[in-house]
C-alpha cells in the first residue's frame, strides 16, 4: 500500500483499511472484527489453519506448481487454495494486461504523469494479487521513480516492467490456452 493510505481511508470516514495486495487471513480477522459475526466461532480455526472452514468442491483446474514469474503456491493463498478463482484472475491478466503496458509507453511518450501514475498502479495491484513479485518490483520502482520526479528513467524502468510482464504472459500461456481448449471440448461434449 502506499504510504498515508490507511490514514487517508480513517480520515474519509471509513472504519479500517486492507492494502492491497489482499491477504486473506487479514480480511478475514477484519471483516471479523468489524461485523461479520455469522462464522465467529470458525474464526480462529481459520486464522490457524488458513483454509475455508467449508470443504472445497472438487476441482477441474490443476494448476502447475510452478509458473514463470509467479509465486503460485502464494497466489493460490491469497485465494483460500481455489485453484478454479486463481485460474480466473490468470485468464484475465493473460487477455487484458499485456495491453496496459502498451498504454502505458504512449502515456510516457506524450508525458501523461496522471495516466502513467494510474496505469502503473493498477499493474503493480494486479501483480501484488498474482504474487508476480519481479512484476510488482518493477512497478513499484516506477511509482518510485515519478515520486521523485526522474522521469528520465521511466524508459529504462518500463522496458524492464515489460521483460517481467512478457516472462508472466509467455509462462501463462500454455496454461490458459489449454484451459479454453478443455472448457470448448468439455462444452461439446455436453451435447454428446
């Protein structure tokens, strides 16, 4: 989270604050905190153990245990161990992202700090969510770099953010393109 963001949320009126990326035992323990009574008992079994207090229904997804640039034993943590979710937020990274650091170098090129500022916070979220922790050190390193106003790094900084993000879409692929594969046969065979 970025430094003043839990003052800044208390300030607005708001009764806690999670940063980002989202640990699932520290929303757990807030919302617990804060109201949501309906599990309290399994509250503590869920803080010990750090899986969902109901059994997970079988799965389809098997997810490698390891991916290029992804934690995925980390990522699949900050999901409760739902492969099937994680699988989900992977597709979605895999379709969309790749094209924010395109936007991303034309807001450098025509100098937009306000998009820049957005776009690489959303990247670096997005790779905090996923554990793409060289990802997430890159944008990290860019917000960095536009705080103290060096924007003449911002080219070297973007092509590396671009190697880290190439690294986690050509890893991916083969994951996900074989997923659609199975999701279209399984989805014909349904009319068999």
């Amino acid at each position: 989270a970025m430094s003043g963001d839990r003052e800044e949320s208390l300030a607005a009126g708001m009764n806690d604050h999670i940063p980002k990326p989202i640990d699932p035992q520290q929303l757990h323990h807030t919302l617990v905190r804060w109201g949501l009574r309906k599990n309290r008992d399994n509250h503590e079994a869920m803080l010990a153990t750090g899986t969902p207090a109901e059994p997970m229904e079988d799965v389809k997804v098997h997810l490698p245990e390891s991916l290029p640039g992804i934690n995925v034993k980390e990522g699949l943590e900050r999901f409760l161990g739902d492969q099937e979710v994680f699988l989900q937020i992977l597709e979605h990274v895999y379709e969309h992202r790749c094209k924010e650091i395109s936007a991303l170098r034309q807001a450098i090129h025509e100098e937009d700090l306000a998009n820049i500022r957005f776009l690489v916070h959303r990247i670096k979220g997005m790779a905090g969510n996923i554990s793409a922790y060289r990802l997430h050190e890159t944008a990290q390193g860019i917000e960095q770099l536009l705080s103290e106003n060096q924007h003449a790094h911002l080219p070297a900084a973007l092509e590396e953010m671009e190697e880290a993000m190439t690294e986690i879409i050509e890893g991916m692929e083969p994951l996900i393109e074989g997923n659609k594969w199975n999701q279209e046969r399984t989805h014909d065979t349904d009319y068999l």
